[in-house]
C-alpha cells in the first residue's frame, strides 16, 4: 500500500484516519493541510495532536515532495519546472500564464511510449507513470512560486493570479500519455477539484490525447468529467499512421467514434490539437479533409507550429502557410485559433519537454 497522504483523495484519507482509531472529521484537517495549503511536513499540521503525528509517522505515512531541479523562465513569461522525483527520474511543467489565467501543462509519465513523430518527449523512453500525488504537486510547487515571483516585483508589474498564487487551469499534456496512466490521473483531477482543496472547476481541467479510443469511452462513464483535447495530427489514416503510431492501433474512425461518446455523455465541446508540420500536413488539402473530417462534431480546432528539435526531419510551417490552412478551416465554419508559441526559448513549448535526459536531442534554439 502507498503511504503517500499526497497520492490519496478524501475518502481514503477519512479511512486512514478511522483506521488508526481517530475521529473521522481530522481527515479534514489533513486533506486541507496536504492539498490547500501545500503542507509538505507532517509534524507541522498544527490542527493535529503531537501524539497522532507520531502516530501516522511511525505507521510509515508521509507526505511526498517533488525536488525543484531548475525552473527557466521565458521572455514571454511563461516558465518551466524541471522536477527530479523520488527515485532519480525527471519530469517537467509548463506554467504559462495571462491576464486573466494562469495554466499549468502538467506531466503523467516519466518519458512517454507513444513515439509522435514530431514530439522531443517520444525520444526518451518510457520509464513509468507518475502517482496522483506527484502530479498534484507539480500544481503546488508552481502556484507557490507564483506567490513567490509576485513578492519580488512590484504592485503594477502582478497579475491577479499572481496575487492570489492561483493556478486557474490545468492542461495534462505535458510529458507523457495521460489516458495510459489512467486511474492515477483522474485520483488527481479529483483531488485538485475538491473544494476543501485547491478547488479547481472540472471547466478548467483538460485531458489532451493522443488518442486512446477506450481511455476515451471509459472517461465518458465516468462521473468526474473532465474537458478533452485530442491531438489528432493528421486528417487521413495514411499520413497519421505516419506521425503518430497510435493510429495503427486506433485509427481515426474509431477515434473519432469515441469522442462522440465522450460528447453525447458530456455535451462538451472537443479540442483538436493539429500541429503543423512543413508541406507534411498543411496544405489547403489537409485542412479541407480535417473539415470533412469534423462535420457534425461540436470541436474546435487549436494549429500550433510544429517546434523542430534536430533529428526530427521536420520544420514548422510559415506563417502564410499556417493562415492559409486557418482561413480555409474557418471558410467552412470550423471555430479555429492559431497558437503562437510561448516558452520556446526555454525549450518549453509544445513537444519540446525533455527533462534534461542524456538522450536529449539537441534542441534548437
Ligand atoms: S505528443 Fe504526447 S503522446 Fe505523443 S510522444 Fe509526445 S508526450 Fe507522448
């Protein structure tokens, strides 16, 4: 059994808590310690006696911390937190934040077995998925650096997420698949939504794939349902097969039958993620299959410039050719947005998270 109190939502907590002949209700105290407040030591939770503290460390639970290795910032300012977990293995997290938000693309796996083509995280190979403890804490650790960053400036260079240290959003679509590291990524979407915890509104929490069909249908039965983001890549099977492997296993029929499940279930509105690679996918003809592609789905469509890392053999399309691929998108009454990147210059965006892995790639700058 894991004895990490990070890694366990509410109710296990409470069972943890009864188990060791204690009142049910300092569960409470525990969970909003852990997860409100970002308690990261056991015998400072001052709403517990001294003796059951002792209690719980001699009974071997303890509340797990990421290591901070390095955090980079970008111009643009977003940063990136490179974390070394507790058996040596590295992850990374992008904050990216605005006016009005601050998003964190937080990982579920160490190194990723996916292999996308176009993806600098698919050259490391896959070490192991990440508990729901660790990757709540990916959350913690950047909303208090958010506090942090706002105490060195002064009052008109803050936003109001830094003000409060609030993480608004979450993207899961840092390193690795989160729909293989299924059970310990929704344990974590409940907890980070838990309103004695960090609160954060199911609305504003996105499960990016690369498109696991059954992960999808069985998160449509789910009774926490998160918004979905499906990085599709390509809009025919052929040229799919080509970029991203889990098309041999899930082509793009069943994909896409999946994600009307999700939405019947839901009545959400999908993301389709759609990097764009230089004269690979992203001539007027791609983007009228993709139109074909979505009729009768309520979608919109994300087009990010492919980030080229050396080795890949691609480059990211020009800016002509990402408009002309976005106005005929938008022509046939598809909701389009370009993303421009953030973080590149800390090798931070889109498909670019290594972790620092001696495999590296050299990534350009
Ligand atoms: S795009 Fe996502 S699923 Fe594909 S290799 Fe990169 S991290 Fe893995």
């Amino acid at each position: 059994m894991n004895k990490d109190l990070k890694d366990m939502t509410s109710e296990e907590l409470e069972r943890v808590v009864v188990g060791l002949g204690q009142k049910k209700y300092l569960a409470g105290y525990l969970f909003k310690f852990i997860h409100a407040q970002g308690g990261r030591d056991l015998s400072a939770i001052s709403t517990l006696s001294k003796a059951f503290r002792s209690q719980l460390a001699e009974q071997g639970y303890f509340i797990s911390q990421l290591k901070v290795v390095d955090r980079l910032t970008d111009p643009d300012g977003s940063a990136k937190y490179l974390f070394e977990l507790a058996d040596g293995e590295r992850i990374e997290s992008v904050l990216l934040p605005d006016e009005d938000r601050a998003t964190l693309c937080v990982s579920t796996q160490a190194g990723c077995p996916m292999g996308c083509a176009f993806c600098a995280t698919a050259k490391i190979p896959f070490r192991r998925n990440l508990t729901a403890g660790e990757i709540v804490d990916q959350v913690y650790v950047a909303a208090a650096s958010l506090v942090a960053r706002h105490s060195s400036l002064d009052a008109q260079e803050t936003t109001r997420h830094e003000v409060d240290g609030r993480i608004t959003n979450i993207v899961y679509m840092g390193m690795g698949e989160p729909l293989l590291n299924y059970d310990a990524v929704l344990r974590s979407i409940r907890i980070l939504n838990y309103s004695s915890g960090r609160n954060i509104g199911i609305r504003h929490i996105t499960i990016s794939t690369c498109g696991i069909a059954p992960a999808i249908r069985q998160l449509a039965r789910e009774e926490i349902r998160p918004r979905l983001a499906i990085s599709l890549g390509a809009p025919s099977d052929a040229l799919r097969d080509r970029l991203m492997p889990v098309n041999r296993k899930h082509p793009i029929d069943e994909l896409l039958g999946a994600v009307r499940t999700y939405q019947a279930g839901t009545g959400q509105r999908v993301t389709f993620e759609y990097v764009l690679i230089d004269k690979v996918n992203d001539t007027v003809n791609h983007a009228k299959l993709l139109v074909k592609l979505l009729r009768g789905l309520m979608s919109n469509v994300n087009l990010i410039e492919h980030n080229p890392f050396s080795g890949c053999g691609f480059t990211g399309s020009s800016r002509e050719r990402i408009q002309r691929f976005a106005d005929t998108l938008k022509g046939a009454g598809v909701e389009t947005t370009i993303r421009f990147r953030m973080g590149r210059g800390i090798q931070a965006a889109c498909g670019q998270l290594q972790a620092g892995y001696k495999e590296r790639c050299d990534l350009e700058k």
